[in-house]
C-alpha cells in the first residue's frame, strides 16, 4: 500500500454544476469532495464491504471547506487526499481539489468510526489501525487545523 497523497477522484465540470456566476457551485464541492472520501475509505480498507461485514462505518463528524479559486465549465478536477492523523475512533484527513496544476480547494475532516449496529462509537479494528498507520506518513499541510475566525480589531 503507498503512502502519502493519494490520488483517487476526479470529475469534469458540467452544465448542471454552475451557479449564476459561471463556476462551479458550493455544492458540487461538497460532493466531489464527499466521493473523494468515499475513494479514500475504500483505499483503507473501510468500505462497502467493511461495513457489510463489520456493520462499522466512517461519519463525518467536523468538515472545514476552503474555496481558493473559481472552477469553470468544462474543467476536469482532481482530488487528492492525505491523512493527518487519527486515534482509535477518529480519522483527521484532507482533500486538495486541482485544477490546471492549481489547488482550488480543501477540505479537512474529521471522521468517527462508528458501529452501525449499536448506534455507538467503535475502536478500529487493528488491520485498519495499520492502513492508517502506513498511510500516515507526510506532514500536516500548513492549513490543517486552521480555525475560521475574523482577524483582531475587525
């Protein structure tokens, strides 16, 4: 298994994806990013299959979007996605969206592992505590764990 980025998804801009302004809504962020984490949990091992034979699922519990550029019609996107660290319930990741060469977007997530069955919160199984721990290999991008707030003296 490599580590590091990885590469999983990638869309082209459609018609339907553009807001009044001619870019790529808010939304269409969102859920590219959203099946770059489905991309992601498959590469774990904490997938489809995972939570058909575990009833363990990953839930986005925290997200932070950042929009850097604006996305036009017919722009084929890249998502690539990082692990940032984790523990034994809990998945800190990010996504970088490219376009052209240029990072037009990130997300950070955070993300419990919970057993689907009970309802509750669940450790990691240790094969997967080892795919995070491989895969958990680069620094943090300097923007992970950035909070939104206004500079002082607004």
């Amino acid at each position: 298994m490599e580590s590091g980025r990885l590469r999983r998804y990638q869309a082209e801009v459609r018609p339907e994806m553009l807001d009044y302004n001619g870019h790529m809504t808010e939304g269409w962020y969102v859920l590219h990013f959203g099946r770059a984490s489905d991309c992601l949990y498959e590469q774990l091992g904490a997938g489809a299959s995972w939570r058909e034979a575990t009833g363990g699922s990953l839930y986005t519990v925290e997200a932070h979007l950042r929009y850097l550029r604006e996305v036009p019609l017919g722009a084929l996107v890249h998502v690539s996605s990082q692990l940032v660290g984790f523990d034994a319930k809990r998945v800190h990741f990010v996504h970088e969206m490219e376009c052209n060469g240029e990072v037009v977007a990130t997300e950070e997530i955070m993300a419990l592992c919970v057993d689907t069955r009970s309802g509750r919160t669940a450790n990691f199984e240790t094969p997967l505590m080892e795919r995070l721990q491989a895969l958990c290999s680069l620094p943090p991008p300097p923007y992970a764990g950035r909070r939104i707030a206004l500079p002082a003296g607004s």
